[in-house]
C-alpha cells in the first residue's frame, strides 16, 4: 500500500514520537474527527472486491462481510496502513464492515446523525446499555459515550464519489461533544459548516462514529459504493463482546 496522506493537515504539533507529517495528520483528525487519506487500495483491487460483492451481495448492501476471509485480511491491512499516522491504534481490532452502494437503482438519502450502535455476541443486562436491535441476524446496542468516542470508522471508496454521488457531508469538530440528541443535531449541523467528503477510487475516509454526518441522494448515473470498516478495542465494558473481531 502507498503510505498515508491527509489533506488538510494543521500546523499544531504534539510530544508524540511519531514523524512531524504524521504528527500533524493525527492533531487533524483529533479536531475535526475525520481525515481523508488517498490511494489506499488501487484501482485494480476495487475491481477485484466488486467481483466479491457481486457473488455475496446481491441486495446492493450488507452488514455481514467482515467473516468473510478477503474482507478479514483488507481489515487487517487498513490497520497497518492506518497506524504510522495514529488514525487507527495497532491494538484496536475489526469488529464490522457493512457495504453500501448509493446509484440511480439503489438511492436513498441519510438525515444528519451520529453512528452509535455496535453489534456484540450476546445480550447483557446492564441497565446503561439501551437501543438493543437485530439485523441481518446480529445484535447490536447503543454503546455508552466513552467507548464510542475510542471507536474508528474506516470508510474505503470503490467508485470516485462526486458532488452528484451524494457524498458524505460532515460538521467538523461535532465528535467533541458526545451523544447529540437528533433535535440537538439538526440545530448544530445549521450553526456550523458543513463539509462535502469527496473521494476518488481507493481513498479512504477515516471519521469518528460521534461525528454528525449525513447525505443526500445520489443525482447522477455512476456508483458510489463503499466499504464501511469499524475498529474498537480488543475487550468491551460490562461484559459485553465483539460478535466477531479480525
């Protein structure tokens, strides 16, 4: 893989040890909680992923693709690609990837909002936890505040994703603030400035879960398909786990 680069890094720098470019990169993605690293994977491999996709997805989207052993071994690379720059820590593990293709046949759009459920192993009578759901046979929870803000989302584009896509928008810096309330966000989402995360083929957009997002429908006639990764760490608190880790 070509190493990573961000492109809107700051000029605040920290103690860590890591290089100056990277240092950057890390104080970036810690302010506005999402970065944007180009030429993660190459154009010949998101055709050779299509190929998988075609064979395991025929609805146009899945939340299950992470057992599956070329979906395993990309997590495991997006890890260490991810780690020089401090986006993704060495420790954390895999624990999803759901599959999304935005087109003219399959359009919706997505209001503003934050990613708070994670899918685990088993249900857990814990009075904190709440939002228990099943989909596509998985159970997921809302998890509480503090381990969602330990949580990364690695977002690999497998068609470039234009302004007529329905790309991701985002409000920088809205990790910050913990759980928002869906009234809360619609009214920061109009108090701040909104981003368009446009991408070419094989980029990666790499965001925090607690970061307000959304997108409209797609207007024009290509695909936007992504691949959606989340990492976490390795052990969950009251006695919660990974439906499966990678």
């Amino acid at each position: 893989m070509p190493g990573p680069h961000v492109t809107r890094p700051t000029c605040r720098f920290s103690e860590s040890p890591c290089p100056i470019g990277f240092r950057s990169q890390a104080d970036s993605f810690a302010a506005e909680g999402f970065s944007l690293v180009p030429d993660v994977i190459r154009a010949e491999e998101c055709e050779s992923i299509s190929a998988h996709l075609q064979l395991s997805t025929p609805s146009g989207g899945t939340r299950c693709l992470l057992p599956q052993s070329w979906c395993a071994s990309l997590a495991r690379r997006l890890r260490q690609h991810m780690a020089p720059s401090l986006l993704v820590p060495t420790e954390h593990v895999a624990v999803q990837c759901t599959y999304f293709e935005k087109s003219l046949a399959h359009n919706w759009l997505v209001p503003i909002h934050q990613d708070l459920s994670i899918p685990v192993a088993d249900r857990v009578d814990e009075p904190s936890l709440r939002g228990w759901s099943e989909k596509e046979g998985s159970l997921f929870v809302q998890a509480p505040v503090d381990l969602l803000e330990e949580l990364v989302a690695v977002r690999v584009h497998l068609d470039a994703c234009t302004a007529d896509d329905g790309p991701l928008r985002v409000v920088p810096g809205s990790h910050l603030h913990g759980r928002i309330e869906p009234n809360v966000a619609v009214l920061t989402r109009n108090a701040a400035t909104e981003m368009r995360c446009q991408a070419e083929q094989g980029a990666a957009l790499v965001m925090r879960p607690l970061l307000l997002h959304a997108s409209s429908k797609a207007a024009g006639k290509s695909r936007r398909r992504v691949l959606h990764f989340v990492f976490g760490p390795r052990s969950l608190p009251h006695g919660l786990r990974w439906q499966y880790a990678v």
